[in-house]
C-alpha cells in the first residue's frame, strides 16, 4: 500500500491537460488526462518518464472557469512507468499566483460538494 504524500486535499477528475517540457532545447507539447489534482500539483499520465525535477508548462481549464486557461510553472516530483502502459508523473506547482491558487481550491471545493450531494 502506497503511503499518502501530498498534504493536500486531491481529487480525481478526468480533465484534459496539455503540457510542455524541454527536450533537445526545443519545448515540445503533449496532452494527458488528469489522473488527480491538488492545490499543489497534479498527476497525469506522460508518454515517457521524467528526471526529478525537470521543468514543466502546464495549461488546463477548469468546469468552473471554462473559457479561462490555467497555466502553471512545475517541476516533476516523480516519474515511473505503469503497470497499463503509460509513466504516471507527479508535478508540484511552483511560482502560483493567488488567483490561480483561489481558482484550483474553488473547484476542489465544488467537486467535493457536488460529490456529496450538495448544490
């Protein structure tokens, strides 16, 4: 059983992610879905595994805001091949404005309330 690292509440929700990383100092551009989201970071399914701490661009839309694109700064926490098939890779959010963090807590929130029953 694997131990919980994050300190932050996640959730998982199939959102598409388009993401960008460095390679031969070129960024090069793929998409993944989320496999789960926090106010720190987020895991995804990425076509190779990632060295600890390599620099990612991130650009999602939340349901809540769906005409804004978030785009984040982050670094690989940790990259291992999977069992199925893809690497699952933890980001950790880094240099996040206020809004965005406002913005990613907001539809945490909503999720966990609209998984509950509330309205």
């Amino acid at each position: 059983m694997s131990e919980e690292r994050r300190k932050s509440i996640r959730i998982k929700k199939p959102i598409s992610v388009q993401y960008s990383y460095k390679e031969n100092n070129k960024w090069v551009w793929d998409m993944s879905l989320l496999k789960d989201l926090s106010d720190t970071g987020l895991c995804i399914g990425t076509n190779r595994c990632f060295s600890k701490h390599e620099s990612f661009f991130l650009r999602l839309k939340l349901p809540l805001k769906p005409f804004e694109s978030l785009e984040l700064n982050s670094k690989v926490i940790e990259s291992n091949k999977c069992q199925a098939g893809p690497y699952i890779t933890r980001l950790e959010f880094i240099n996040v404005t206020e809004k965005q963090k406002e913005l990613i807590r907001e539809y945490i929130a909503w999720i966990l309330v609209k998984e509950r029953g509330g309205k």
